[in-house]
C-alpha cells in the first residue's frame, strides 16, 4: 500500500531502517559472504580460475560492505548516503581489479579446473540465492538499502555466471569462457558501483553536501 502522505513516508522508511529484520539480514549476509570468501580464494586460486578470483573479490567487498551498513544502522540519511558512496567506490575498485586480473590470465592462456569452479559455483549460488531472496524486500530504500540489494543480486548473478563458465571450459578445453565470464562480472560490478555512488551523490546533493569528486565522475 502507497504513503498515504509524505511524512507517513519518513516514518515507514525509519521504521525499516531501525527494523531487527533489516539488522538480523545484514548480520546473516555479512557470515555468508565472509566464508565464502575464504573458500573461493582458496579454490580460486588452486583451481586458476578468474571467474572463482573474480567472485571472491566481489564477496570480500559485500562482506566490508554489510558491516559498513552495519554500522550506519538508525543513523541519519546523511551519514547512510555517505555510507553508500564510499562502498559504491570500493565496489568500482574492486571491479578494475577483477578487469585487471582478467586481462592477465587471457594474456598468458591459463587453463582453470572446470570442475572445481562448479562445485563452488553450485554451492555459493545457493547461498547467495538465499541471501538475495532474504534482502529483497529492501530492494528501494535509500541508497545504503539498496546498496546491499545491488551487492546481493550481484553475487547471485556472478555465481551462476561461475558455473556457466565451468561449463563452458569443460565443454571446449579451453580458458576462455572463464576470461569471459570475470570480464562481464567484472563489468557488472562496475556498473553496479556507479549507479549506488548516482543515488548516493543525488542524495547528498539535495542537502548541497555532494562531493565535489563524486559529483565529477558520478556525472
């Protein structure tokens, strides 16, 4: 049912924030993306797989991102909006790691364990699934809500992209449908970090405290 009025709005919107929901949410995605992080680097690695690599990153930066919200939790929506700059630029670094490191394995043709990336590909899509399913009702709060939203459909998104790309080495003997797929999570995530810094910087904007770099590449 729509806000019958805008102050009804503020108060809904308060209520969400401050909701042992929204905090219990945020504690369970934050465990999830913490472990699975661990695992994936380690399986990434062993495996050579830029996708696993790829994923693992992007779960480190969901996991640093969850306890920010954390942290900004019933805090004014000056300080959420700041909150969801600063992870919306540290999803767009993340992201040119990922591209960087993509680059690297498609240069020197590596080869990753179809195998190994399906396992773990299987298992954090599960994870994450739920998790997305979890936080989707968060989906349109502000900036620093839907920041998370973004980071959890990301990963679910990246996971299922992991096990396509298993297929895809299995299935032709080669490494490039691991490069491809982390060149296209890794593009996701770029994408994704500029339209939360968007949201964020729009506003910041609307109580003149944007910052100036934000505004500039944000625009």
């Amino acid at each position: 049912m729509p806000c019958c009025n805008e102050s009804s709005c503020a108060s809904n919107a308060k209520q969400a924030l401050d909701s042992p929901r929204w905090r219990r949410a945020l504690w369970i995605a934050l465990a999830v993306n913490a472990g699975f992080f661990a695992a994936e680097i380690v399986a990434g690695a062993a495996a050579g797989s830029a996708a696993l690599q790829a994923d693992a990153l992007d779960f480190l930066g969901d996991a640093a991102n969850y306890a920010i919200s954390l942290g900004v939790v019933g805090l004014a929506i000056v300080w959420r909006s700041r909150a969801a700059l600063l992870k919306g630029w540290t999803l767009i670094v993340l992201a040119l790691w990922v591209l960087g490191s993509t680059a690297w394995h498609a240069w020197y043709g590596t080869l990753p364990r179809a195998e190994v990336m399906g396992v773990v590909g299987t298992a954090a899509l599960l994870a994450n699934g739920g998790v997305a399913l979890m936080l989707y009702r968060f989906r349109t709060g502000d900036a620093n809500m839907r920041s998370v939203w973004v980071c959890s459909r990301n990963d679910a998104i990246g996971n299922a992209a992991v096990m396509l790309a298993a297929a895809g080495v299995f299935g032709t003997g080669t490494g490039w449908p691991d490069v491809i797929v982390a060149a296209i999570m890794g593009g996701l995530g770029l994408w994704g970090g500029l339209s939360i810094v968007r949201q964020a910087r729009g506003e910041l904007s609307q109580r003149g405290l944007a910052s100036p770099v934000a505004a500039g590449m944000a625009s």
